[in-house]
C-alpha cells in the first residue's frame, strides 16, 4: 500500500501533466485569449514605472509597459525577450478597459503589479490599432516593435 | 467694448437668429463680471471688420452647432444649425471660400481629443452645399491651396482630392495621433504626437523625407496645435505635467531657432485652440474653467488679442508673476462661449 505523501506526489503529477516546467503552459488560458492578435504570450511584468499609471478621467490614455517573456504560446518571441506593451487605460480592471473608442480588448486582469505573470494576446505594430496619447516612460530606450494588448490575463 | 457686445449685435438681426440670442441669454447669467478687460475698445474697433470666425457652441437645446461671428464678437449667428447633431473642428480653407468640420450625434460627448474621429463634412464656408463624407477621414486639414486636405489614418498620413475622396498619396505619420494641421506653405505637417517624450507633444513633420521632431517641451501634456500664417510658427496649449498642479497655458515654438515662447496664461483657466489671424496680429484662443478633454461642463469661452501685446498674463496672480516677470496685463476681448474657433479674413461665410 502506497503511503499517504507519494500519493500525493502522483496527484500532483496528474494536475501538472500539460504544464510547461515553468507551470504556466495552463495558466490564465481561455479562448479569448488563445485566439485573439497575432501573438500570445506569458510574460513577467518587470517593473511599474513611477507616473506610468494614473487614474485621470480627462483623457483615455495608453502606458506602455516592459516585460520579459517567460513562455511564448503562439508567435515568434522566444523565452527571455523584452517585450513593450501597450494597455489602454491602464488604470482600469481588464474587464472594464474597452470603450466605445477602443472596443476590441479585455481580460480578466484587475491590477497592474510589478512582477506578475500575464498572459497576454498582442498585437504590432501598436500603431496600427490605437491613435490616441501614449504615456511612454521607455520611449528613449528602445527602438524595436511595441505591440497592442487585446487580451490580458493573470497568469498565476 | 465689454462682452457683451455681440448681444445687441445679434437683436438687430431678426428673427432668424432667436437660438443666438436665447444662448447669449443663457451665457450672459453664467459670465464672470471680469471678463473682457478694459481698455479693449481700441481693439475692438481694429477687429470689427476683419474677417469672421467661425467655432462650435452649445444650443439651449443642448446641442452643439457652429456659429459664425466677427472678430469682436459682434454679429453673432448660427451657421450650421442641426438639433440632432453636433457640429465641431470647424476650418475655413485659405480662401476663406469653403469649410470642413466634423459631425457627430448629439448624444456623443465632445470632446478635445476624439472630436476629429467622427463624420468630416465639407461645405461652402456660409454652410450651403455641405456633403458629409462619413468617418473614413479622420483629423481632416486643409492643404496649402485648399485643393487637397489630409487625413490623419492609423496606417499614415493621406493626402486626399476632396472632390472625389482620391487617395493621392501616403506619408508615414510617425508618431502623430491628433489635431492634423498642414502649414500654410505646404512643407510641413504639425499635430499632437506620441514617441517625442514620455507624454504627448507637439511635433513638426517635414513633408517628404523627413523625421518628426519635437517644438514643445517633452516633460509635459501639450496639444491644440496651428501653424501661424508665417509658417514659421506654431501655437501650442503648454499644458501640464502629469499629477502636478498648473493650467495649460498658450505658447509659440519657433520652427527654425527651436525656441518657445508664452504668449498668453491664467491662473484660473486652461488655455486651448488657438489659431492666428490670417495675417498672424491676433490671436484667438479658447479659456476653459475645467481642464479638456471632454468640452461639455468646462465652461469654454473664446477670447482674441493683438499678438503684439504678448507675453499677457489674464489675471494678477503672483505665481505667475514671478514666473513671467515682464509679461503685459490683461488686454483681451471675450467672445463668449466657443470651442475650437478658426478665421478667415473672406467675406464669403457672411454671403448668401
């Protein structure tokens, strides 16, 4: 007879069967955003930039957020890359973001944190989907692509 | 002249310009006592018979139309007067002889930063024969011989015949995403653009082979730019920097010695819209008690000035005393309420 812990341990075997070593081939999937952009990644949310966010009901804006990729699900954006991240009125949960002016995003994410795991489904070039004031505190450090997010989920 | 000059103006006008006269009833109620410095009857007389203005106000029936008016906001009456829209970003083509705006149903909120998104519309410059080309040209500016106006689209800069809606040619928009203005000599495009700074800017953009470059600061929000008919200048609303305190405050960038200068400041209105006169002496701009973007409860009046008297402060607040130590006291006219005003020196608005 198999003692308690080992059973335990194969249980935990049978959950994680499917899941990248990293744990999150699963994690924040739906069909929302296995679907939607070109692009479909988890990735680390590397820090928040002082002033990045701020809740000003005069404007909808667009921040740009940087983060690391830590599983790449669809696309060409290997482990490891630095990617930035457009997100539409970032001061809003996911759910409440889209807008009659931006109508085509959304997620389950509530809040922004430094460090988090997202998963996300993006588009590029950014510009091709949103006009309209970027807040960019990395617009002097890279110069390489800046995608759109249409999907974003927690990823933990 | 006080400023309510335009009142008795409108009452000898007739009946058909009721909705004028009921919107200046309602605004005289809402005015400031302070509005309209004195002396400015000097300067209501040099602008009397220059010109007129067109720009977008509010109905009693809640509404936005346009409204025509002279420089010294005398002779005030509507121009485009449609219950169930409203009506905004109006420009007079450099001839004076036609017009652009843009319509939008009565129950979307105007707004600073959206209103260049909806229906453009052309029509001759006294309203008639308007044609409503629909939502596919967005932040519309005339070209340079109103023969051709450009279009703001998110894959670039179109360059359009309006006459048939011709796509004549495409330039990359680097960056800019609002307020499209061509500069008077054809060579240059301005607009509010991303990717100059962290925030939002003024960017000039050569037309051809060039790469945008900012003529604002970069530290802050700025917007509401136009070209000054010498094409070697641009107004600009300086706004503020993010969760700091502050008004939007007018300012000029010099294109070809990258300087900047304030032209006008209040310390209890956020100043917007500005354009030229077509001979570049007057300045006209927009004073909102509430800071823009949405333009509904923000109080916006328009006022003119000589740009001649600039630097001006509007009011004797110390703190911006002390930050433009030699700038002149206020001598302005108030036009009432406006948003977004534009001038034209052609007679053609007022002709039948």
């Amino acid at each position: 007879m198999l003692r308690p812990t080992i059973l335990l341990l194969l249980a935990s075997l049978v959950v994680s069967c499917g899941k990248a070593p990293d744990g999150t081939q699963d994690a924040g999937a739906d069909p929302q955003v296995q679907s939607l952009g070109q692009v479909e990644v988890t990735a680390r949310l590397v820090e928040l930039p002082e002033g990045a966010i701020f809740q000003r009901e005069l404007y909808d804006y667009a921040t740009i957020l940087k983060y690391e990729v830590v599983t790449s699900h669809r696309g060409a954006l290997p482990k490891g890359t630095i990617l930035y991240v457009g997100h539409y009125n970032p001061w809003k949960p996911r759910p409440e973001a889209a807008d009659a002016r931006v109508k085509e995003i959304g997620g389950t994410l509530r809040r922004f944190r430094a460090g988090d795991l997202h998963r996300m489904a993006l588009e590029s070039p950014m510009d091709d989907h949103f006009m309209g004031g970027i807040v960019n505190k990395y617009f002097d450090q890279h110069t390489g692509p800046t995608y759109w997010a249409r999907w974003t989920n927690p990823a933990h | 002249m006080n400023g309510f000059g335009f009142l008795t103006t409108s009452l000898r006008l007739g009946p058909r310009l009721c909705h004028a006269f009921a919107l200046a009833i309602a605004l005289a109620a809402q005015r400031s006592p302070a509005e309209s410095p004195a002396p400015t009857a000097t300067l209501a007389a040099e602008l009397q018979s220059r010109g007129w203005i067109v720009s977008s106000a509010q109905t009693p029936r809640g509404d936005w139309d346009l409204f025509l008016m002279r420089p010294d906001g005398s002779q005030r009456r509507a121009l485009i007067e449609t219950p169930e829209f409203n009506e905004a970003g109006a420009r007079f083509s450099p001839d004076g002889h036609r017009l652009l705006y843009y319509r939008m149903p009565k129950g979307e909120a105007l707004d600073n930063n959206t209103y260049g998104t909806f229906d453009l519309v052309l029509a001759d410059s006294n309203g008639q024969h308007a044609v409503v080309l629909g939502r596919g040209f967005p932040w519309a500016t005339w070209g340079p011989d109103g023969r051709e106006i450009a279009c703001l689209q998110p894959k670039g800069i179109q360059i359009l015949d309006p006459r048939d809606r011709r796509v004549l040619r495409t330039l990359p928009r680097q960056g800019i995403v609002e307020q499209l203005i061509w500069s008077p000599d054809g060579t240059a495009f301005t607009g509010t653009a991303n990717g100059l700074g962290p925030f939002w800017n003024i960017g000039l953009l050569p037309h051809g082979d060039g790469t945008i470059r900012a003529v604002s600061e970069t530290d802050r929000y700025n917007c509401t730019p136009d070209w000054l008919p010498d094409g070697q200048h641009i107004v600009y609303a300086r706004g503020i920097i993010p969760q700091q305190p502050g008004r939007a405050e007018l300012w000029m960038a010099t294109v070809k010695t990258q300087t900047r200068t304030m032209l006008y400041a209040e310390s209890t209105r956020h100043i917007y819209g500005a354009c030229a006169s077509p001979d570049g002496k007057y300045l006209l701009f927009t004073r909102s008690v509430a800071d823009l973007g949405a333009v509904g409860q923000s109080q916006t009046t328009m006022a003119v000035l000589r740009r001649s008297d600039t630097p001006m402060l509007g009011d004797d607040s110390p703190a911006l005393r002390r930050e433009y130590p030699h700038a002149n006291p206020p001598r302005w006219i108030d036009l009432g309420p406006g948003w977004e005003p534009h001038w034209t020196y052609s007679e053609a608005p007022a002709t039948p």
